[in-house]
C-alpha cells in the first residue's frame, strides 16, 4: 500500500488508487450513497437484475455465483435467490479487498441462506485472480455496480483477462455498466450522483485521507481539503478531486514531505461511463462477448451478459 501510495503523490498530477477508500467506514459510506436520491446507478441496477437475471440464470443453471468486489453482496440476494428458485447453484464466493466488510456480508448471508456454501477471498482484482475455492462448472461470475468503471480502459482489460482466465467455455459473467449521458439522463444529473446535496460522497472521497494517515502514517489535514467531482466528455467519465484549499506539507514514509499547493487536486478516483462500441471493444480485449445487452427505460444504465471467446493458444 505504501509504495502504490508514494507512487501516486510522486506524479503530476497526483493521485491515489480508489481501492484504498474501502475501510469498513469507507464501505459503509458507499452504502449510504447507494441510497441516495441522486445516486440513480444501484436502484436502476437492482431493476434490472431483477427483470433479467431469472431468465439468465435459467438458461445458464449456474452451480456457484462468484462475485468480484462484492461489497455488502445487497444485490446479490436478487441472483441467489433466482438461483435458489431453480435449484441451480449452492455455492457462493464474495471476493473484495474490504475485509472486515467482507467477513460481516458472508456471515449475513450464510443465516439468510442455510443450504449456501459461502467462501469468501479477500483479494485485489488488480491482481491475477487466485482461487482457494476450485469453481465448479458452470459458475456465474458478477462484476455489479459499475465497479469496471473505476479502472481506466487497459486496466479494465487486464482486470477482465484475470477474471476471463479464471473461467471456463461454459461460464458466464454479469456486468453492470453505468452508461454515457443521453436522451434519458443529462451531464447534470450524472455530476449530481457524484455530488450529493447531504454531502455524503464528500465524506467518502475524504475517507481515503484517513485511510491513509491511519495505514501508512502520513498525516494530511483533512480540513485542508475539499471534494470535486465532474464529467469530462473528452474521456467520458467522471473524476473525483481532493481539492487543497491552502497550502500543506505532508508526511509520506519513505517519501520525505510531499507538498499540496493551494488549489492543488489529489485525484481519488475516475468512474467511466460506457457506451456499446467502448465495452465491446474492452470486452474483446479480455477474449469476452456480449450475449445480452439490457437497458432501463431511459438508457441510464446497461446489464450485460458476457460469454467467454476461446483463448489463443
Ligand atoms: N458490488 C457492490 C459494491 C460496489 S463498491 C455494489 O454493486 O454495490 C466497490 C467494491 O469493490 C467495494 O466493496 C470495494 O471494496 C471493492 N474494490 C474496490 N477496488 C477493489 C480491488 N482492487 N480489488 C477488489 N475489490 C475492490
Ligand atoms: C464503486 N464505484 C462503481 C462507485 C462509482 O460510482 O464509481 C464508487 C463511488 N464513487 C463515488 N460515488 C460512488
């Protein structure tokens, strides 16, 4: 953490790896702001994977569902329980780098669901997929809440070459993509979900600062910094800022001090939002294909089935 920490204050402009906002106050933040008014992408999301993922999961009879950055797994009783109807899976595998979290959601799941193998892998995607668990055949993978769109397009190609080396032919993997503004859904209220009126995505972008100061004993004043967030068409996705509102000088170990000027940005985090041609071709880069492309009424956001293409050999 530390070296991907001096790595990111050492550029310009600077930034952190969004995975590090993920502590349990962090994970918890993220909760709230799935049940924000502005934050449309989770409500949208759950619609759809209740309209869609039956079927799908009728067709595909999956025996285990295995979910990457899995988060408080809410959504994922939508698929459980499809897969419970259709006597299909028995085995589920939560993965995220949230620990804690993840420990608390896996425990939660195992009393709602007493004939479910739950396994839960504390790992980074950002990393070649390592299993504990061998996976049966078919198995469901899941990649929900537009989590691809926090890596940038090579890296969402690595990040799916991972999970798409993990499957086999008969597998499938479930995809939520946040799309690109349009008709149904105007820049405005895409900068609002990443800008609450309460104020809440504020305090989960200052998150990554405590993180921080606590895991590898910098100390950034977190007075010193405020939240920016904005759509930039050019690269059709959302970056969020820490803003220094004065001057600071902070402590990196290993690094010596690092200076903030004033107005200087720290990004946090990009969130791309997706067109068709864009995740065909990321799709295709990872040896993956869109089966099944679903929108909501207004195209605020797709829920896509992905089939594995063959490996070159
Ligand atoms: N899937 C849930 C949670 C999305 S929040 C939903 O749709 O609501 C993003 C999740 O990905 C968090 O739980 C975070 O801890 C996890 N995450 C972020 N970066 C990660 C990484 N590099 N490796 C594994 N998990 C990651
Ligand atoms: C987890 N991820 C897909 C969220 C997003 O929308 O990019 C994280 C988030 N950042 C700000 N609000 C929510």
């Amino acid at each position: 953490m530390l070296d991907e920490v001096r790595w990111g204050l050492s550029r310009d402009p600077k930034e952190l790896s969004p995975k590090f906002f993920y502590d349990t106050r962090g994970s918890r933040l993220f909760e709230e702001i799935t049940e924000l008014d502005e934050y449309y992408l989770t409500r949208t999301e759950r619609s759809l994977l209740r309209r869609w993922m039956p079927g799908w999961i009728g067709d595909l009879q999956p025996h285990a569902l295995v979910e990457l950055g899995a988060g408080s797994a809410s959504k994922t009783r939508i698929l459980l329980d499809a897969m419970r109807a259709q006597d299909a899976g028995t085995l589920f595998v939560p993965l995220d780098v949230s620990e804690e979290f993840l420990h608390d959601a896996a425990e939660r799941l195992r009393g709602e669901y007493p004939d479910l193998t739950v396994r839960p892998e504390v790992a980074d995607l950002t990393h070649p997929l390592e299993m504990s668990t061998e996976l049966p055949s078919p198995s469901l993978f899941a990649l929900l809440g537009s989590t691809l769109g926090n890596f940038d397009e090579a890296a969402a190609v690595r990040l799916l070459s991972h999970v798409r080396a993990t499957m086999g032919s008969a597998d499938a993997l479930v995809l939520g993509a946040d799309l690109r503004p349009g008709p149904g859904k105007s820049q405005a209220q895409l900068e609002a979900a990443y800008d609450d009126a309460a104020g809440v995505t504020a305090r989960f972008n200052l998150n990554i600062l405590r993180v921080l100061n606590r895991e590898v004993g910098t100390d950034f004043p977190l007075d010193a910094f405020r939240h920016d967030a904005f759509y930039d068409p050019e690269e059709g996705r959302i970056e969020m800022h820490l803003v220094a509102s004065r001057a600071v000088s902070v402590r990196v170990p290993g690094l010596g001090p690092v200076s903030v000027d004033e107005g200087e940005s720290i990004r946090t985090e990009i969130s791309c939002k997706y067109d068709r041609p864009t995740l065909d071709r990321i799709l295709d880069g990872a040896r993956l294909r869109v089966a099944r492309w679903e929108e909501d009424d207004v195209g605020r956001y797709a829920l896509v089935l992905a089939r594995p293409l063959p490996l070159d050999v």
